[in-house]
C-alpha cells in the first residue's frame, strides 16, 4: 500500500457485485490470474457464490451484506466500489478503517467529501482512488477540450446519461469544467446578451464558472459527453460516447492494479494512473 509490500495476485472486493456496473467489474475480475475476487458485497443474493450468481460457475467468493463481513472473510486488499451516493461515503470511510484500499466509481462526489476521506485515508496511511469517469475515452476527451479550451471564448458542456443516474450534472461533466477553468489562462468570455429572457427555468443549464453545463436523461442511453467550443465563425465539439458498461471496465481494472502503489490519500481522477 504505497508504502506496504503487495502480494499477487491482489484480493478484491467488490460493493454493489449485483449491480449493472458492479457486475461489469465483477466479471472481468473472474477472467483475470493477477486480480483475484474474493468477495462481493450487495443488498441482493447474500450468501451465495458471486461466481454462480453472474456466470453460472463458482469463483469460490460469496456475497456479503456488510463490508465488515466481507473483510473479516474474505480479506480484500481492494474494495470496488459501484453503488449508490448516499451511501459510498461511509462505505469508504468503513474500508479505510479496516486498512483496505477503496476504488470509487460512484459519482456524486463534492470537495468537502473528498477532503474527508482524504484525510481519514492519510491517517490511515491507505490509498485509494476516485474517478469520475473510469472509460480512457472520456479521460481523453477531457485532455483535448482542456487544451482547446485555451483558443475558445466560449464553452457549453452536454452530459447525456441513462434516466437511472441519480447524480446531475454528472461527476464527468463537473469534472471537465473544473478542468478547464484550472487550465485556461483567461476566464471565459461573457455571453453577449448579459441577461437573456429565459422563458422556461433551467433553459441555459447549469453554470460552473462561466461554463454552462446541461443535463440530458433518458431510457436508451448509457453514458456520453459533448464540450462544445466557440468563437466568432467557428465551433470545436469534442464528444465521448460509453455505447456499453464494458467501456469503463478497463479503467477500473488499470486502477485496482496501481492503488497499492499509490502513496496514502485519494488519487482523484484516471488521468493520474495514466
């Protein structure tokens, strides 16, 4: 654990295993020899083998209720963690005090949550990683608009998820906003009608330091993105399209493969295992 020798292959948990993207993981963990699931933890099927859950063959791990059980079971190195904001802050405040190392894929994420596990996990001495977005797409996606951003006036970001997703604007949305803010070297151009007649309340979206930001759910969709850049005569769109879950399972995978090296706190966005 940064600090700590680690052992292969590396133990994993995985909380919300039943899940649509918690099983994702969970199934890719199965095929792989140096990433070892020991465990699932989920509110459905508890007690029974996650392999013959979600592939219809054992994997000799169970599914818990508690991430305590798991623990105390199974002993994670890892725990994967796909569930639900209202409940993923004290499921990472819980691993870290039993020295586990948490990777987040949930979103809904605010700065002074993420100052919070930041400092229990520095106390703890365990690292751990959050990412808004897990697909190397979309961690793209928001390096190039970061870098066009630099030439632009103006700049609209549109967030489209399924109409599941609890969280909006999405934690991929927000974070390519705060990205570009901290990466421009001017502030956005104001619009040019100062104060436009809305005639409907939410028209122009969100707004997150002079970018606007636009929330689209419906049925049929899974997770995708467009930054949108322009200037007198011309507009940049840069887009990112999850067409399936798979999209994102690579990203968890490379995370759960270099948590253990990372020093003690929260590594917060892929980009950084890149």
């Amino acid at each position: 654990m940064g600090q700590q020798e680690t052992s292969f292959p590396v133990r994993v948990a995985v909380c919300g295993c039943c899940g649509r993207m918690g099983s994702e993981v969970s199934k890719a963990l199965l095929k792989r020899q140096d990433l070892q699931l020991v465990a699932g933890i989920d509110i459905k099927e508890q007690g029974r083998d996650i392999g013959e859950v979600l592939v219809g063959q054992s994997a000799n791990a169970l599914i818990y209720d508690r991430i305590e059980e798991a623990v105390a079971a199974a002993s994670p190195q890892v725990v994967v963690d796909f569930t639900h904001p209202s409940v993923v802050v004290e499921n990472v405040k819980t691993c870290l005090r039993l020295k586990v190392s948490p990777v987040v894929g949930t979103t809904g994420w605010t700065e002074e949550k993420v100052r919070e596990v930041d400092a229990l996990a520095k106390e703890q001495g365990v690292p751990m990683v959050i990412a808004p977005n897990f697909a190397i797409g979309a961690v793209l996606m928001m390096k190039f608009a970061v870098e066009a951003s630099r030439y632009f006036d103006r700049i609209e970001i549109i967030e489209l998820h399924h109409d599941g997703k609890v969280d909006a604007p999405s934690g991929t949305a927000l974070r390519t906003a705060e990205l570009i803010h901290k990466g421009r070297n001017r502030a956005i151009a104001p619009p040019k009608v100062s104060h436009p007649e809305v005639l409907l309340d939410g028209a122009l979206g969100g707004d997150f330091q002079g970018i606007r930001i636009h929330s689209i759910r419906l049925p049929g969709l899974v997770a995708h993105q467009e930054v949108l850049l322009g200037m007198p005569g011309q507009v940049l769109t840069i887009r990112h399209d999850a067409l399936s879950r798979e999209a994102f399972v690579p990203g968890v995978l490379l995370a759960i493969e270099k948590v253990l090296h990372l020093p003690p706190g929260v590594t917060f966005g892929l980009e950084n295992l890149l």
